[in-house]
C-alpha cells in the first residue's frame, strides 16, 4: 500500500506544475510563494532549537496561536516554523507580533522533497495538528528520530472507515506518532484503533483562542455599525451568502437600521457573491477602510483575512457558515469568545461536541432552514443576553486546556515523556 501511496504522489507531483498553474490563476497561490512546495525556501533556518507545527489550513494553525504565544517566551527555542497549505493560512502571521515564528508552506509530500525540508530545518520536534496525516514525511520524520506529536487529533467515523479499510499501512503511519492529544472522546478512540500510543483527551484545543488577535476597526467604520442593528454572517459557502441576503429583505421591514455583515469563507469568491446580492437589489458595501459607507448600506461584504473577530466584537448575533450545506460546520468558539449569540444550520458534525457544550449553555441554538434562521435572528434582536458569564466559563476551559497541553508538547521536546 506504501509503494502504490508513492506512486500516486509522484504522478501528482509530475503534474503539479499544471495545477499551480490554474491555481495562480484562480489567486489560490502566492505568486512570489507557491516555490515553497517544491522546497525553494523564502525564510531562514536560525542557529539553535526550531519547533515546528503543521495545519492543513487557517483554522488548525490559529487553534495553536495561545501555543505558539507560549512557546514564544521559551528561551530554549530559537525559531518557530508553522507550514499550511492554504493561501489564506499563509497570511495569520501578520494578525501577530511575533518574534521567533515563521510561515512556510508545506511541501508535496514525496519522499525526495519531505526529506529535503527536513534536512534544512532540522527540527527539534514536530507536531501535527488536527487530521494532518501525510505517509512519505512521517516516514522520514521517523527516520531522522524526531519526536512527532498530533495535537487537536480530529478523526471523523468517515475518515477512520477510510483508513481502517488499509489496516496494515494505517498503523504503520498511525504508529510514528509518540504523543497523540485527541480533540474529542471519539477521535481518541478512532486514533487507538488505527495504531496511536500515547492517546490523552484534554479537551479541544480551539477552546484556548478565545480573544487572541487584535481589534482592527477603524473608528469611522466602528461608528458606522453602532449606528446599526448589526448581525453577521461569517464562514459562508456558496449559496449561504444568498440566503443570508434574502434573510435581510425580509427582517429590515420589522428591525430598524439593519446591517449584515457578510464574511465568505473564501474571499475569491467575492465577485460572485456580489452579483447574488446585486439580483436581490441590495447595496453591498465591500471592506475598504478608506472608502465611505453609505448610510442605506445593506450588505457589509468583507473581502479580507483576519478581521473576523473585529466584526465579532461588534456583532452580538452571529450565523456561522458550512452548516446549512453540508460541509461540516465551522469552528463556533471565537464568536462565543466575544459573547455573541450563535446560529447554525444542521451540518455541523465536524465541531459536535463544541456545538453540544455550547448549547448546553445557551450560547448557540440550530437552525434548520431559511425560515428558522431569519426567525430566531428576529427573537434576538429583541430579547439581548448579557453573556459575560459564559465568557469567563470559556476562559477557565480553555486555560485548563492551554496548560495541558503545554506540559505534554513540553514533555515531548525534551525528551520526558
């Protein structure tokens, strides 16, 4: 099974150039960047420790921003490396005043340019975060005796039935791993079954990024939604955006001075988003600090990464996206870190278990259809939550967590496991 994974990995590395080449034209590459994959660094590996974390994209690399801001202050690392896949992860670090940590992405995982990257960054450890698995780099890693962790290990039944039906390769893979930190009760049962040693649940990490990045409204633009009735729509999918919109139509006839701000999952996909809304005959304004902001404005379209928890902030009523698709849902913990009330649609099995505790303590609530979802924002509006309570809840859960976690990532590095 190893032989035909290198062999279907090599063909698409072959044919890679192709697809950087569609993807630079559909701006999901960094011009100056995409030579990363293939090992053509752009940064450089310092003289001393370097500790380095892997997320397939924006999401997994800032449920470990309270991590990295930690080990930032660990005179005993020298550098921090974080490696996504996404041209949208690739853009955190600029949220951050960090000193020590740098962003690469991650290359094609052939067993020539894995070992390549290894070679040159000589890490002291290495973790793996959510469902990272890729074959040619943890045998390499395990080559050169490097410590290998998978913090945040989320395994869905789907994924374990895939590779369970491979048993035989799932533990030679699953088996490299030296300490596994499960995000949920599951998926540390899944990860046991595929061959994992060393398997804790301390609980999800996304819990410890409550409030982590900086507010970034300009206090024009802050003024402007003040004014407003404001509720957002974040994460959206393709046909969400739409749905959101007709949403609006119908509530600005009962709730005065309305606004939803929209904020797409993908920002390529602003054009399109746009014209849906043009049909429904509603004034997109599109996030550009210079520019002025109508007053009839009905739609706020954000069309940048890293400002979804400024919108938060002043947003107490929330819909969270890819869940009336069925993608999975979205991460619900930084709009509850801001005290905002949650809506979310039926898919959302990717974050279960932080849906089932949030609504537990009623801070989010599903929603089935368009109907159920302009309805409950309306209930909002009227009735307003004073949710400082469940924010200083969050806090404790997460610090417990944090803390957790750093003691074995501790324990790892050096050697004490």
């Amino acid at each position: 099974m190893f032989f035909i994974y290198r062999l279907l990995i090599n063909i698409i590395f072959i044919l890679s150039p192709l697809i950087v080449i569609v993807r630079l034209f559909k701006k999901k590459e960094n011009f100056f960047r995409f030579k990363e994959k293939y090992c053509f660094f752009s940064k450089k590996r310092k003289e001393g420790n370097l500790i380095w974390f892997h997320g397939a994209s924006l999401g997994e690399l800032k449920s470990i921003i309270p991590l990295v801001q930690k080990l930032e202050d660990d005179t005993r690392i020298k550098q921090i490396l974080l490696t996504s896949n996404t041209l949208s992860s690739s853009m955190i670090l600029k949220n951050f005043n960090f000193k020590k940590t740098i962003h690469q992405f991650f290359p094609i995982d052939t067993d020539m340019l894995s070992k390549k990257f290894l070679s040159y960054w000589k890490p002291k450890a290495i973790f793996f975060i959510d469902s990272e698995i890729w074959p040619n780099m943890i045998k390499n890693i395990k080559k050169h005796q490097i410590p290998l962790g998978l913090i945040n290990g989320r395994i869905s039944k789907k994924t374990f039935k895939k590779w369970n039906t491979f048993k035989t390769f799932s533990k030679e893979i699953f088996k490299n791993f030296d300490i596994c930190l499960s995000s949920n009760e599951k998926s540390k049962k899944f990860l046991k079954e595929l061959g994992c040693k060393n398997v804790n649940y301390y609980g999800n990490l996304k819990f410890s990024q409550i409030q982590n990045e900086k507010i970034s409204l300009k206090s024009n633009t802050k003024k402007f939604f003040l004014k407003k009735s404001v509720w957002c729509a974040s994460s959206t999918h393709k046909t969400e955006e739409k749905i959101c919109g007709i949403v609006h139509k119908t509530l600005k006839k009962k709730i005065k001075n309305l606004l939803t701000i929209i904020i797409p999952r993908h920002t390529d996909r602003i054009e399109s988003i746009k014209k849906d809304l043009y049909k429904l005959k509603l004034n997109v304004h599109t996030d550009e600090p210079k520019s002025k902001i109508n007053d009839d404005t009905d739609i706020y379209l954000v069309n940048t990464y890293g400002k979804t928890k400024s919108f938060f902030s002043i947003s107490k009523n929330v819909f969270l996206g890819g869940s009336l698709i069925n993608h999975g849902g979205q991460n619900p913990l930084e709009a509850a870190g801001y005290g905002c009330n949650i809506l979310y649609g039926p898919n959302v099995q990717n974050f279960k278990e932080i849906y089932d505790f949030l609504d537990e303590i009623k801070i989010s609530k599903k929603i089935k259809n368009i109907k159920q979802l302009k309805q409950s924002l309306e209930r909002m509006f009227l009735i307003k939550k004073n949710s400082i309570k469940n924010q200083k809840k969050l806090e404790r859960v997460g610090n417990k967590i944090l803390t957790l976690t750093l003691k074995k990532i501790d324990s790892l590095i050096y050697n004490d496991i």
